[in-house]
C-alpha cells in the first residue's frame, strides 16, 4: 500500500477527487494558480469518481466525459477542470491506498 493525498470536490450530482503529491504542493498552487503548475502539484493527471457518484472513499473509477460536462459544462479541457477542483475543493489528506482502489489510472509520478 502507499499513501496519496487527495483533493475532493463535491458536486451537484457527481463527487470528484483529485491526487496530489502533497498539501504543500496544493499550498503552493493556490497561491499563484496556473495550468502550467499543475504537473508540480498533482500526482494522477485524471479526475476519479466513485462508482455511486457520491464520496471520495470505495473504489474509484475515471470520471466519464458525460460526469465532467454535467458538473463543469461543455467544452472545458481536463486542466481546466482539475484546477476548479484545486480551487474549490477540499484536502483530504494522505489515504491509505491499495493497488486496485482505482482503475486506469496513468501516474505523473517520476521514476
């Protein structure tokens, strides 16, 4: 297991969350925001929800394209719609994660 931390957006009708490298990094970001700094601050560059919709915690999937227009509308790109969820969501800390808590994800992580 390994610990990520997490931002959580709740929604209208879909919860968001957000993995980032650490709530400094969130800090930092929302100090002087910028597309260009996201790479600094998030650790998964996809948006995850959960199968119910509904939390931050079960297993998490890949937000759909439909999830995302409904919550943010149409034609945002993923950059845009990861920061308005640095913006105004919350830190949820570092959380124990197992291997099969989320599913596709792609790590922005350095090896």
């Amino acid at each position: 297991m390994s610990q990520l931390s997490r931002c959580f957006y709740k929604g209208e009708d879909t919860d968001f969350v957000v993995y980032i490298k650490s709530k400094d990094s969130l800090d930092d970001y929302l100090k002087e925001p910028s597309v260009t700094k996201l790479t600094d601050t998030v650790e998964l560059f996809q948006i995850f929800s959960n199968h119910e919709g509904k939390g931050s915690d079960g297993q998490l999937g890949e937000a759909s394209h439909a999830q995302l227009e409904n919550e943010f509308g149409r034609g945002k790109k993923p950059e845009e719609v990861i920061d308005l969820i640095l913006k105004n969501g919350q830190y949820k800390g570092n959380n124990r994660m197992k291997e099969n808590t989320f599913r596709g994800a792609r790590t922005n992580a350095r090896q």
